[in-house]
C-alpha cells in the first residue's frame, strides 16, 4: 500500500483503519499536532517514516475505528465521546489521584520522580475537569442544535458566544495544554516504565496513566479532526 508522506496525520487517523493505534505506539501526535505532514510527524517523533508507513500499511481496524466516526452525525459521535471518553475520564481522575497520594507517601522519598509527576498530574486534572463540562454544558447542546437546524433547514440557534468558532478555539487551545501536560507526565516517568523494588499499586498507577493517555488522544482526536471541523463547516453551511 502506497501511503503519501505529505498527507496529514488527521488525514491519515480519520481514513485509515488502525492508523490512530500506530501513531499511539510510535509516538507520533494525531490529536493537537494532526496538522502535520506524516514525514514532518516522523521527524518530531525521531521515528523512520518507512517504519510508520510500513506499520500503517499492515495495520488492521480497532473496534472504535471499525464504527467510522467519520461518516456518523454529530450527535451520534457527541453521544459517543460523552458515553465512551468523558465518564471514563470523568471515573479515572479522581480514582487516580487517590492512588498518586497513596503511592507517593510509600515511594516518594526514594523515587523522587513522583514528586514531580503528582502536581503535573494534580495541573491535568484541574484542566480536564471544567473542560469537560463546558463541552457537555455548552458546546455540545449547541453543536446537537446546529445538527438539527442544518437538517431541517432552519435557522442557526441562538448563543450567547456567538459563532460556534469561539468554544471550538478555545476547547482545541486547552486540548493543547492537556496534551502538553500528558508529554511532561510521560517524560517524567521515563515513558511510565515501573521500577524494579516498587509495589503493585506503583504499577498500577503507571499502567492506569498510560491508558488514560491513550484515551484521551483518542477523545482529543474525535474531536479535533472530526467533531470540530465538521461542526464549523455546518454553520458556515446554514
């Protein structure tokens, strides 16, 4: 399969099955940096295009990819995102602070990595918390009403922001700081590898980080490269 190295990474996550798998194991950005090339992707990543090319190549679907978000409506998609990604992170942050405590009391003073990782983990959480209910509180209602309205031909709901332009910018600029926080985490951590004389909830803790990293640039990417765009193009439509 010939993949073009000058198509975006959104490009690519949003059309090709088991791509955004790919790009989460090479550590390749597909949610806040899907505007790169693949081949610019590569270089930042300091990962082989022909690795990435010849892993995309041979890729198959995830059950979540094999659903087509791509071809679904946004209300159906924003069901998803909030039944799928909000509750499970909604769920994990305050379980995984309570965890962060406990393993910092026991490891702290010999792993002094979790000293920093806490207050970086504590500054996501304070991020993600009233970010995620200012989607479902505003953008969301808003976005399922402009669905609506494009359907039926009618009039674009009223706001009080304005054009759907100003909640999309600012939710995609604090998907940028979540994810900036989400790489300080993984550098701390050495990319969450658990040292040898640790206990299991230290593994615990470093396994459960790493799978809310994965979820949320999963969540971070339905919404970029789909939800947003095709929310603005809707309105420009109507």
């Amino acid at each position: 399969m010939n993949i073009n190295v000058t198509t975006t990474v959104r490009d690519l996550a949003v059309t090709m099955p088991g791509a955004t798998r790919v790009f989460e194991k090479l550590g390749i950005d597909y949610c806040c940096g899907g505007h790169r090339t693949l081949a610019d992707a590569c270089v930042k990543a300091k990962v082989p295009v022909e690795q990435v090319t010849t892993s995309l190549a041979q890729a198959g679907a995830s059950p979540e990819e094999e659903a087509n978000w791509s071809t679904a409506s946004l209300t159906t998609l924003i069901q998803h995102i909030v039944e799928n990604h909000h509750i499970f992170t909604k769920d994990e942050l305050p379980r995984l602070e309570k965890l962060m405590n406990k393993v910092c009391t026991v490891h702290g003073a010999q792993h002094p990595e979790l000293l920093q990782l806490q207050p970086v983990f504590l500054a996501l959480k304070q991020e993600l918390e009233p970010h995620l209910f200012k989607e479902e509180q505003v953008l969301f209602p808003y976005v399922t009403k402009l669905e609506a309205a494009f359907t039926k031909g009618t009039l674009i709901p009223m706001s009080c922001f304005g054009t759907v332009q100003n909640p999309v910018r600012m939710m995609m600029l604090e998907h940028e700081a979540a994810g900036d926080l989400l790489k300080e985490m993984r550098t701390i951590t050495q990319d969450y590898a658990v040292p040898a004389d640790v206990c299991m909830s230290y593994q615990t803790l470093y396994q459960a980080l790493a799978e809310l990293e994965a979820d949320l640039h999963q969540h971070i990417h339905l919404e970029n490269n789909l939800l947003f765009p095709k929310a603005l193009a809707m309105e420009q439509e109507i």
